[in-house]
C-alpha cells in the first residue's frame, strides 16, 4: 500500500553505493569496444593510454557531479540539477528522455545481450534471444520491487561473480600460454592498423565504455553517512573500474596483440579460446551474461528514481511520484519502466541490429543532457551563491570547463557518426516537448 507522504530515506552505506556504480559501468561493452579501440590505435601504448584518458575524463565528471549531488540531494539526481538550473520545461523532458531513450534503451540492449549469449548455451527457437529478454527485464524489476535491500543484495551476488570471472580472464591473459598459437596466428596475420586510425576516435568507444557513473546522483539522498560522501564514492568507483579496465586490456594484448583484438569481432571469446580452449568460450560466456544481469539490475534501479522525480513535479504523470514507504521504492516507475523496456525488447526483434542501432538511438540525447548538466554547475553557483556546498570540485572553473567541452565532443560525434537510429531518438525527444506543450496549453485554460 503506497504512502504518498513517504519518500526516499537514508538506507544505503557507501558499501553499497560503491557496489551499484561499478555493476552499471562494468557491463558487457567491455568485451565488444576493445577491437574497436584497437583498430584506432597506433601502437600498444596508445591502447592502454586511451583507457587512462577516459578514466581521467570520468573522473572529471565526476568531480563536477560531486559538488551537484552534494548540494543538492534528491532522488532525482540530473532531474533535479536541471530542474534548478533551466525549470521543470527543461528538466522534464530529460525524465522523459530516460523513460522513453536512454534508460529504457540501456536496459533493451543489456538484455539482449544476455538474451544472445544465453541462445549460445540454450537456444529457445527463432526468438530465442527476445524470449530471453523479456524474461530478464521482468524478474529484475520484480526484484527490485520487491524492495531496496533485496535488489542491493542481487547486484551484490551479481557483481561479485561479475569481478571473479573478469579476474580469471584477466589471469588467463597475463599467466596463461595460447593453446592454440596456429589459429591465433592466422587471425593476426588477417588484420593491420588502418593509415587513418584515430585515438579520438578510439576515446570516444572507451567514453561509452566508462558511461553510466553518473548514476550515483540519483542515491544522494539515500546515503545513509550523507550526501558529501558523494565524491568519496565516485572517486573510488572509477579507480577501481579503470584498474579493471586496464588489466582486462593488457590481457587481451598479451595473447592476441594489437592486431588480433583489432580483427576480432568478440575478443573475449578469441582470448579464452586461444588460452584455455573451448571450456573459456563457456566462461566468457557465462561472465559476458552476469555483467548484462548486474548492469540491467542497476540500470533498473536508477532509473526508476527519476521517473519518481517526474511524477513529484507533474500533476498528470503524479502516479509516478508515489513512493513505497515499506518496499523503499518507486513501484509504479519500476512498473511503467519495465513495460516500456519490454517493448523496446520487442520492437528490437523485427528492427534490431544489435548493439549499434541501440546506441545510435541513445548516445545523442545522452550526451545532450550530459552537456547541460555539466554547465548547469556554472548555472548554479551563480542562482545559489550561498547554499552550503559540501564538496566543491577543485580548480574550477577549469575543471568542469573540460568536462563541458569533451561532453560537447561526445554529442558532435554522435550526431555525425551515428544511422537513422539517431534521427528516432530525436524525434521521441521532440514528442515529450510536444506533450509538455499540450499539457501547459490545457492548464492555462483550466
């Protein structure tokens, strides 16, 4: 029975927040962007160097999204920045975005690739893979609904098979001997750095790779030490996320070389495969599927605070804003989330074309609101010149000067690079000013 004076209340350690940062940006993009990043790559320093650069470039951000969450609390997290900086036309359709594109999309997508490699083991028949989405989507928000304390303890379990089977990977890579030198060989031999590769480029997938730490905003306000340990939480997760990066990169080095991961379509499976055999195709396998279960289950979890924020803010949407006292959750956003990430799933299975057309629909109204966040910090200080501020990111303005400028890089790229998938995404974006619009009209004349 909902409470509609309950709200979201101080229940998370720091433990805890940790835990929920590293499951959403640990997830299987690891094991797709290196061929990527390694076909624009000029040598093996450069590899490794452009996984650097973005934890550095994540870290930034993360400076700027310290000061915001510190300062302003609230289960809203950008919701709620922008809300202050632009008003709740601007901030509305952000919610809008991550309800219909970029939350919903993250979570189509993450389920199909758990849905792709659970075919590999088990096949369901022609839908296979769509059947399996579904499936994921459903019980992950049931656990979620189910309350905060449970779907913590999921992405606990998750997250710890996630790191121990990215630890035997990375051990197989820097210990372990090619078992099959022949067939690496050949695949080697297939391949060679194109004249026009690009670390920019190559930046640019690893930027993607990183995505998804800014989250922690949207538990702010249920930190149980207290929001200005905001910083505390986003400076250890992405240490320990770019530590993991780099190992898992200098694994796939040592056995393939920069140009067997450059022609290789699943560098993970190629390495295991060359190491241990057909047994590490299984692992892969296996790993690939948890980091999908522990992003979708966090993505989840996020995201559903900001459909909270939305229904609080708007009469019409209020259905939303109603919060589970006893649960600790939004169930009608976690309800209304996963029926919306469902028929992503599909709708992806007559137009799909993988993990591409998924990001040309999300990454340019991503990086839109991704860039007015970071100059909602300048925005900000100015409104609220004395509102205490727990944390203040150092070196301003510069700091978040670069942060603004690479986001602003970030949504160029998208925009010139990406298909018709970002043309879609625009245009559901332009559909939430059109609603707002209406609504406004109708109020006025009521």
């Amino acid at each position: 029975m909902f409470d509609t004076n309950s709200a979201p209340k101080p229940t998370l350690r720091l433990i805890d927040a940790i835990v929920l940062i590293i499951g959403i940006v640990v997830g299987a993009g690891i094991f797709r962007t290196p061929s990527v990043v390694a076909s624009n790559s000029p040598d093996d320093f450069w590899f490794l160097m452009v996984w650097v650069l973005g934890g550095l470039i994540s870290l930034i951000g993360a400076l700027c999204y310290s000061e915001l969450s510190s300062t302003f609390p609230n289960a809203g997290g950008d919701y709620h920045f922008l809300k202050l900086a632009y008003g709740k036309d601007f901030s509305f359709l952000f919610a809008w975005s991550r309800a219909t594109i970029t939350q919903t999309g993250s979570i189509a997508i993450l389920a199909y690739i758990a849905g792709d490699y659970l075919t590999q083991l088990f096949s369901l028949g022609i839908y296979s893979s769509t059947y399996y989405s579904i499936i994921i989507i459903f019980i992950l928000t049931l656990f979620n609904i189910l309350g905060i304390q449970f779907g913590t303890g999921v992405q606990k379990f998750l997250l710890s098979l996630q790191v121990i089977g990215i630890l035997i990977i990375v051990s197989a890579g820097l210990f372990g001997t090619p078992a099959e030198t022949i067939a690496l060989n050949e695949l080697q031999t297939q391949s060679a750095i194109s004249p026009t590769a690009s670390v920019s480029l190559a930046l640019i997938f690893v930027l993607l790779t990183f995505g998804g730490w800014n989250e922690a905003a949207y538990i702010s306000s249920e930190l149980k030490t207290g929001s200005k340990n905001m910083a505390l939480v986003l400076i250890v997760s992405i240490v320990i996320i770019t530590s993991l990066y780099l190992l898992i990169n200098m694994a796939f080095l040592r056995i393939l070389g920069l140009d067997g991961i450059s022609s290789s379509d699943a560098v993970g499976v190629d390495m295991m495969r060359a190491t241990i055999g057909e047994k590490g195709v299984i692992l892969i396998g296996t790993l690939v599927i948890f980091s999908a279960l522990s992003s979708i289950n966090t993505t989840i979890f996020t995201g559903a605070r900001a459909n909270y924020a939305l229904g609080k803010d708007f009469k019409t949407l209020s259905f939303l804003g109603k919060w589970n006292g006893q649960k600790s959750a939004p169930i009608n956003s976690l309800i209304l989330q996963g029926i919306i990430s469902i028929a992503l799933v599909i709708l992806g299975a007559f137009t799909r074309r993988g993990f591409e057309s998924m990001v040309d629909f999300t990454a340019p109204v991503f990086w839109f609101f991704f860039l007015f966040t970071g100059i909602s910090l300048f925005i900000l200080r100015k409104k609220y010149p004395h509102t205490t501020r727990p944390f203040k990111v150092p070196l301003y303005p510069i700091t978040p000067a670069i942060f603004i400028i690479f986001c602003a890089y970030m949504l160029y790229s998208s925009l010139t690079y990406t298909g018709i998938g970002s043309l879609i995404g625009v245009a559901i974006l332009l559909s939430g000013w059109i609603f707002s619009l209406f609504f406004r009209i109708r109020k006025q004349k009521n």
